[in-house]
C-alpha cells in the first residue's frame, strides 16, 4: 500500500513525530507546567488538548507540504508570499468550521463541546480579523527548519550514494586495467619458460590456469576471504619461483590468517609483481625475496624485502606514486578509496635492498 510505504519511510516517520511534539506533547506539558505554577489555570484535560492539538496539525501539515517544500524551497517566493497571505485569511474559516464541528462531536466530552460551541459564536460574532502573528511567524520558522532538515539529509544521503557509485565504478576500473597487465605479465613467464624447453612448463600452465579462474570469478566479487586471496599469492610466487635457480631465496610466509576476514581481490598482487619485477628479473646470480604477511585482530600487516641487483645497486630506484608502474599506482588508489587515512605504506632502500611495509586496519568504517 502506498500509504504504508509512504509511513515506512524515515523522513516521514522524522516529519509525523516533530508534528505530534511540538502539536500535542508540547502542548500538554505546556499546561502541566501553567498548572504546577498557576494554581488558577484550567485543569489539565487530556482529550481537549488531543482534540485541538489535532486541530492545529492540519492547518499547520498543509502549509509545510504546499507552500514550505513546494514554494519556498523551489525559490518560488512571490507565489509563496501570496499563497501565504492566503493561508492566514483562511485559517479564520478554518477556525469557525473546525470549532462547528468539535461542538457537534458525540464522542468528546460536553465540556469541550461548550466550549467549541462558546469559541464558535465569539468567533463569528466578532467583526474584526486577528491571529498572533508572533505566533505565526514562529510556528513558520520552525517548519521552514524542519523541511529544511529534511531537505539537507536527503541531500547528504544523495551525495552519499552517488560517491559510493562513483568509487564502485573506479574500483571497478582500477580492476578492469589491473588483469591485462597481470594477464600480460604471467604469459610472459610462460613464453620465457617454452622457450627454455624447461621441464617445469607444464606445471607452470597448470597453475596459471588456477589464477586465471581465480581472477576471471573470484575478483568479480567485491570482496574475497583474506585466506583465499592469499593463497592466490602463494600461487603466484610459487609460479615465479619455478623461472629461478635454486640460489635465489624466495620466502612467502603467513601467520594468524583466517576466512574471518574479507578484503577487495588482487589488492595486493601488483606489490608482489613489482617485488620480482625489481628485486629478481635482472638477477642472475644470488639474490632474496622475503614477503611476510600476518594479522593481528583486524590490521594486516605486510612485509616484503627484495634484494637489489647487483648491477643496479648503486642506482636509486624509489617505490613510491610518481615512479611505480601502472600496478603500484592502482593499489595504491584502490588503498585510498577502500582505507582512506586507515593504511600506512613505508619505503626504504639502500644500495642493496628495497623494503616495502604496509598496515591496513581491514574492518574501517570510515
């Protein structure tokens, strides 16, 4: 029903409850407290002030739903102006009929009929057109502050929802550019091996296989489980590890993962291309790779040292936005739209080495 979804919803549920305050709790405590004071004041009667509280909500409901959201907050103001003015001159018939009607009520009390009765003819008896304009006039600030509260909430969740669009779509593309250059990267590895006629080739196809599956399902997802995607790594350090000699050492260690975690697939992949890219694809002789990774709670905590080649130690090659290849800086824009102000990411080198650290607090709500 449309009604239903129309009270369902939270601005109205904001708007139906500000009404009810402000109309009929206030007005009743307002005559507890005149009573508590002011021995002499009428006593407190709950359905006479239900009954003319319900009287000023209808007059007061269409001035915020016609003129307020409708005039004034569409900077139609002369409208309003004029609208307005005919507003207040018919809250006098309002008035009369409204008193006509609660006098002829069975279901209220005979004093409140009475007194409908006795504010009737005084009303129409009178020749002269008055209402308390202070009255007025702050009964349509308040109103104009409450659409206006509406209006700027709806508009921060409207905000709100079109930036997470927009950084679906970008995560989406920083994906999309992302597997190319891993597809070109791992068919690469295996041309070199072919061409190597290397034993290990077969294998190798095997295992690529698995990472192509991975990425082609698994990264659609806008989350994975923390173990699953490391274990997409290890795969693929296995898989580099195949193109080197028995000298070089290659370490990939976890500790205190678990499926309790979820992260954005293939996040950190290009840090562990870029590790062999630079640490080990010019080496030829000896060389290390160390890439540690353990959470603690909810704060990964990654770890990756690479030694330098030799020929190019005495060259300064910085890890950082402006000199990384197209991987680097994707992670590092995914790093800022998924974990704003919730990661670190330290560089150092010397002319032997290049280590990486990296912390993500994984369960940021900001």
């Amino acid at each position: 029903m449309p009604f239903k979804k129309t009270l369902s919803n939270k601005y109205t549920q904001i708007e139906v409850l500000f009404f009810i305050c402000y109309f009929l709790l206030f007005r009743i405590l307002t005559t507890v407290e005149y009573n508590f004071y002011e021995t002499s004041y009428n006593p407190l009667n709950i359905q006479a002030e239900i009954v003319y509280g319900i009287k000023a909500i209808i007059p007061a409901w269409i001035c915020y739903k016609t003129l307020i959201q409708r005039l004034l907050f569409r900077k139609k103001y002369l409208r309003f102006f004029l609208f307005y003015v005919l507003y207040l001159l018919l809250l006098k018939l309002y008035d009369l009929g409204s008193f006509w009607i609660i006098s002829n009520l069975n279901f209220v009390s005979a004093d409140i009929q009475q007194d409908a009765r006795t504010y009737f003819l005084t009303n129409i008896s009178s020749n002269r057109y008055h209402f308390a304009s202070v009255y007025m006039f702050r009964e349509l600030i308040l109103l104009s502050a409450l659409a206006y509260f509406i209006r700027s909430s709806k508009l921060d969740k409207k905000i709100a929802e079109m930036q997470k669009e927009k950084l679906q779509s970008e995560l989406k593309y920083l994906k999309v550019q992302l597997q190319p250059h891993f597809f070109f990267n791992t068919l690469n590895n295996i041309y070199a091996l072919t061409l190597q006629k290397s034993a290990e080739a077969a294998a190798l196809v095997a295992k690529h296989a698995d990472m192509m599956r991975y990425i082609l399902y698994e990264s659609s997802s806008p989350s994975v489980s923390l173990k699953k995607e490391l274990l997409f790594l290890q795969n693929y350090v296995e898989v580099e590890r195949v193109r080197y000699s028995e000298k070089i050492d290659i370490l990939f260690e976890t500790q205190g993962i678990h499926d309790g975690v979820q992260m954005e697939p293939l996040l950190l992949l290009p840090l562990i291309e870029n590790t062999f890219k630079h640490g080990l694809r010019e080496e030829t002789d000896t060389g290390y790779i160390h890439i540690i990774m353990s959470l603690v709670n909810t704060v990964l905590s990654v770890e990756i040292e690479n030694s330098k080649p030799q020929r190019l130690s005495h060259v300064a090659m910085p890890l950082s936005n402006k000199t990384a290849g197209i991987g680097v800086q994707n992670m590092i824009r995914r790093l800022d739209m998924l974990y704003p102000k919730n990661y670190t990411i330290d560089i150092a080198e010397d002319v032997s080495r290049y280590e990486v650290r990296l912390t993500i607090n994984m369960n940021s709500d900001d």
